[in-house]
C-alpha cells in the first residue's frame, strides 16, 4: 500500500506496466514421525524465489515437537483463515502477522478451544527518524504472544493480544529511549451453506504498525521527536472477505481492507498515514493439482501532507501444486 505513488511524488501519474514471472514458484520438505509411543516430530522448511533477482527465499524453517514449534513460520497472530483466497503473492493487505524465528506452545484444549503463547523475534522494528539522530532501533526482549481459537462445525473464531519493548539506541551520541508495543486482534471465518464464507479481521493497537501486512516498511510503528523521545503511532485495521462457488470447479473470492495511522503532527511528509486495497477473481479449478485465475486489484493511500494516490492491476495465474 504504502508503494502507491501519490500527488507530488516522481512516479505519480505513471502510464503503468506489463510483467510475466515465475518466481512465486515455492518449493519445500515434509518430514514427519508419527510412530505411535513417541512425541509426534515434523520438520518443514519451504522456500520462494519473490524478488528482483529471484534468488532463493527461506520462507519457512521450523520443527514440530509435540506441542511445541520453533523455528521460523507464521507468527502467533497471522490468522490465515481470516482471508479468502487471493492471487496477488504480496497480499495480506491489513493481515496482522508475518513470519518470525520464535517458540511457540500451542495446546488443543475442550470443547473445539485451543490455546497458544508464543515468544517471537520483533523484526519489524518500524521507527521514522525525521530529524536524522544517531543510533539504530534494535531489539532486547522478545514480543509475547497470546492467542485463543474457538472452532464449531461451520466456522472458527481467533482472538490475539501481544506486547513487546519497541526500542532506539542512541549509543554514545544519540537518544535512547523505549515505548511498549500493545496489540489486539480478532478475526474469524464463517460457511454459510457448502457454497459460501464470510471472513474478517481487526487489529488495533499502538506503536505495532508495521505489523500490519499492507504497511510493512512504511515506518508505522513510532518517530523520535525533535527532543529525541519514541512517540508511538497508534493504528487500526479491519479486513473483510467473502468466497462463492459458482460451480464445483468454479469460485470467486473478495476482500477488501482499510488501515489508519494515527501519526503525530511531526511524521514525515509522504509517509503512509491511512489507505485501503481490494481484490476480486476468478478462479477454475480443473483438478486438485492444477488451477488457473484471474483477478482485478486496486489500492489508494493518503499520505500525512494529505496527498492522494491511487493505482489498480490486473492479474493472471497458472498453478500447479503436488
């Protein structure tokens, strides 16, 4: 979202492109153990080729040990089930999470609940440092996460909350200062009938931006003021999707996704202050190994200067998985 070119930048107005790729090409390794007496073990490690070089890409690296996870994958947060499906590889739009090393506890308790608490590496670290400070954000304590699903037989619901020290380190020179980062999420799916679902999900929090998917590497966390103090930037994002099969190898999904920022007077000029994308396909389906779709997609963001863009694609896709 925040890649959008808007009025007053060098790219605004551009007359658009054409792209073929290949490099949304994933490749990984299964292994599991499940023999009955042992603690069930699974090693996953999966890998892309998305960007500009298309050079290899860890996407995921972790092992299953009985409850346990460690390793790097979705963090505690990333409800996958709360999007319906979409062709665009970057998407995620207003998708709290990511991926992140981390330890994870995940237990399936009664009654359709299952609990996870999850300690994460916060990569994310998103502070705008307008005035030029010496120093680097950094990280000395890991993001905590919790998180409780609650699962019937038509659908699921995902509540989430995590809290993290959100820190700049100013050395011999520069500022220091710490804020803490605070999040809460909710989202869910729903089947209406065999045909149909309904998705959602909504974060908010403060200081936690760039942990919003659509926002990532739009320095949405916090800014160091002119006195050198983190000012966290509170946000709010909310996502709905929508799934119909038309036909038993036919269907088409929606989504759409809106974000604020909350920034102090003090952000810069063209960073990202609130913006929206949505998307619409197609998609056919001729076996269970190979699909093929099409899909429109549109996007507008306002910068904090109160500039406007806006920009649209479309889409094609050719899929086989084994």
């Amino acid at each position: 979202m925040s890649t959008i070119p808007v009025e007053g930048e060098p790219d605004f107005g551009n007359e658009g492109y054409l792209s073929f790729f290949a490099r949304e090409t994933r490749v990984n390794v299964d292994i599991r153990r499940t023999t009955e007496g042992k603690i069930p073990l699974q090693l996953f490690v999966e890998g892309d080729f998305f960007n500009d070089e298309n050079r290899f890409r860890l996407r995921h690296a972790y092992i299953t040990a009985g409850d346990f996870i460690i390793g790097q994958t979705w963090t505690t947060l990333s409800f996958l089930e709360s999007m319906a499906f979409m062709i665009d590889f970057a998407a995620g739009d207003a998708l709290f999470g990511g991926r992140s090393a981390q330890i994870r506890y995940q237990k399936k308790l009664d009654k359709g609940y299952q609990l996870s608490i999850g300690l994460e590496y916060l990569s994310s670290l998103g502070i705008e440092n307008s005035f030029g400070f010496s120093g680097q954000a950094n990280v000395q304590l890991p993001l905590l996460a919790l998180r409780l699903d609650k699962r019937w037989k038509s659908g699921v619901l995902f509540l989430g909350a995590s809290a993290a020290q959100l820190r700049w380190d100013g050395g011999d020179t520069g500022p220091s200062d710490q804020i803490p980062q605070i999040a809460f999420v909710i989202a869910g799916r729903q089947y209406i009938g065999e045909h149909n679902y309904f998705t959602f999900n909504v974060s908010a929090g403060n200081a936690y931006g760039e942990n919003i998917i659509s926002f990532t590497g739009s320095e949405a966390n916090a800014i160091l003021n002119e006195e050198g103090d983190l000012e966290g930037i509170s946000a709010l994002s909310a996502m709905v999707g929508f799934m119909h099969r038309w036909a038993p190898k036919w269907e088409s999904n929606f989504n759409y996704a809106y974000g604020w920022l909350d920034a102090p007077e003090t952000r810069a000029d063209f960073a990202l202050k609130r913006g929206g994308i949505g998307h619409l396909n197609l998609i056919y389906q001729f076996d269970r190994n190979f699909s093929v779709g099409a899909e429109f997609m549109w996007g507008a963001q306002r910068t904090a200067n109160d500039a406007f863009g806006s920009a649209s694609r479309f889409q094609t896709m050719a899929k086989f998985e084994f």
